[in-house]
C-alpha cells in the first residue's frame, strides 16, 4: 500500500508589515483618543470661564498682562480646547486641508506619542529638542508651501487666540488662585501622563 502523499498548505503571502501597521495605528489612535479624554478631564469647570460676575474692564495694561498670564495658567487646557474646536470648524470649509492635517498629525503623534526609541538620521541620534523643531519646520513647509491650508490655519489660530486674550484680560483671576498656588507646568503639560507608559513593541512599527 502507497503511503499518502505529504500534503502542503497555500494560503495568502504574510502580511506581517500589514499587522505591524495597523497595530501601530491602533496604538497610535488609542494614545490619542487618551490624550484627549485626559485633556478633558483635567479641564476647569466651564462655568468657571462664563461667570458673568468675574468680569470686569482692566485699569492699566499692566493688569490686563498679569490677567492674561494668570488665566491662560488656570484655564490653558480649556483655552487649548477652544482653540482647536474653532481649527476644525474652520477647517470644514476646506475638506482637503483636513486630509494634510490628518497626515501630519499621524506623523507628530508617531513622533511624540507612540515612539519609544531614540530617532536615528545619517547614524545619528536625534534629539528631542531637534525632531521638534525638525517637525515644526516640515510641517510648516507642508502647510504654508505646498498646501492652500495655511491662510485658513492661521486666520483661524489667530482669531481663537484673539478671543482667548480678550477673554483672559477682562476676567478676574484672583479668585482662581485663592490658595496662592498658580498650576504648573507648560501649556501642553496636560498631555503628558497620557503619553507616558506607551508600550515598547509600537516603536518598531
């Protein structure tokens, strides 16, 4: 009796490269999706920014500084919040633009987010400090050169930053600060714990 013939299995080439991709981009939308329910959740009351008895028409330029300083301190979250609410509205106009900020902000989330290794260019090790000021000056290029998006970009930065300074100096902040501690930390401090602990395998994507 003719033993059997050994039997191969075909199937679909690896996909390897696809798996490694699409867990780096769960990984990177999952960072994200924290990033901002964090954001959100270290936010101050909204209230807070409309109560009408806080407000009030400054005296000098000086008060209206130290306003402004103060508030953008408490409320810098809330303010950032605005900020990019008012972006994507504006950006709706323009569906196209939102394709080129989608990429670029895949890229800095990559970049800042989910990356856990050191960034090598030419064999050498970039720092922090460069690869931010690297990416600053791609994606401007991205925006203001190659693309139509920078007049809506910055009209719309400008005009949320302008409502952010004119909300900030005539709101009185002495109350906010009561206990005679200001918040620490920059005005991207709140992204921090979010971004911390990501998981070593998502850097080789």
């Amino acid at each position: 009796m003719a033993s059997p013939l050994p039997t191969s299995t075909v199937g679909p080439p690896s996909s390897t490269g696809q798996v490694d991709a699409s867990s780096g981009a769960a990984a990177l939308l999952s960072k994200v999706t924290d990033s901002v329910k964090f954001a959100f959740h270290q936010s101050r009351p909204w209230s807070e920014m409309v109560d009408r008895t806080s407000f009030s028409r400054f005296d000098a330029v000086s008060e209206a500084t130290s306003r402004v300083r103060k508030n953008i301190s408490y409320f810098k979250v809330n303010y950032a919040i605005c900020v990019v609410a008012f972006v994507i509205l504006s950006m709706l106009w323009n569906v196209s633009s939102l394709v080129y900020l989608f990429f670029l902000g895949l890229l800095w989330g990559w970049l800042f987010m989910v990356r856990s290794e050191p960034l090598t260019l030419g064999g050498r090790t970039l720092s922090e400090n460069e690869l931010f000021f690297g990416m600053v000056v791609f994606s401007l290029l991205v925006v203001f050169v190659f693309t139509s998006v920078g007049y809506v970009l910055l009209t719309a930065v400008s005009l949320a930053s302008l409502g952010i300074v004119v909300h900030a100096a005539f709101r009185q902040p002495d109350e906010l600060f009561s206990e005679g501690q200001e918040p620490s930390g920059g005005f991207l401090s709140f992204l921090g714990p979010a971004a911390a602990g990501l998981p070593s395998a998502v850097g080789h994507v």
